[in-house]
C-alpha cells in the first residue's frame, strides 16, 4: 500500500505535464516520462530517478536513503523519508531533479498487446 496524501501532492504537481503517464505497480504508484519510470510513492516515501551523479550528490542529506525495495539498491534513484517531504517546495525541489534527469532519457516505445491464437 501506498501513502495516498503524498500521491494526491504529486498528482497535484504531475498531472498537467502531457509528457506524464500515472502507473500503478508493485504497490505502488508513479509517473512514467515518456515511458521511462520519473518519480513515484512507495508506502510512505518518494521514490526519485535521478541518475548516479545526483543520487550520490544528495546522498548525504537528511531524510534521503538509497533506493531499495527488493534487498538490492537501484543505483540512480533516490528514496526520501516524509520527514523531508513536509513542505511544497521539498517535494518540488525533489520531482524537478527526476524530471530533469528523465527529461534527458530516450523514450521508450510504446507497448503493443499482442493476441493470443
């Protein structure tokens, strides 16, 4: 299960940019940029992809923790505590670094359903 305030908070931010998809997955939620995951909530903390040099560079900070949700941290994203998501512009200054970062990542192509015979 997912926090759904913190969701509503990045629905709030995410939902006019066309260039966003919301995703459901693994309990979760996010927004895929182009069909690359950006940005997302997991229980109760924001999940971020930022690329390796960023993650490193704010690794440091209160309330961010490497990215780990199966025993085995995802290099180039970040995870951050609610404690340092209390306030609008902690959550912005956060989804504008994934937007950047994925802003620079090639699309994804579209999946197609294929039928069974």
């Amino acid at each position: 299960m997912y926090d759904k305030g913190l969701a509503e908070r990045l629905k709030d931010i995410m939902g006019s940019m066309l260039e966003m998809e919301p995703n459901y997955m693994m309990g979760g939620f996010g927004y895929l940029m182009n069909g690359n995951m950006c940005v997302g909530v997991w229980g109760d903390q924001l999940i971020i992809r930022i690329g390796i040099e960023a993650a490193q560079s704010i690794a440091d900070e209160p309330f961010v923790k490497p990215m780990d949700i199966t025993g085995r941290p995802m290099r180039g994203w970040a995870m951050i505590l609610p404690q340092g998501l209390g306030e609008d512009d902690q959550l912005q200054r956060y989804v504008d670094m994934a937007i950047f970062f994925c802003a620079g990542l090639p699309p994804k192509p579209a999946k197609t359903k294929t039928k069974k015979s």
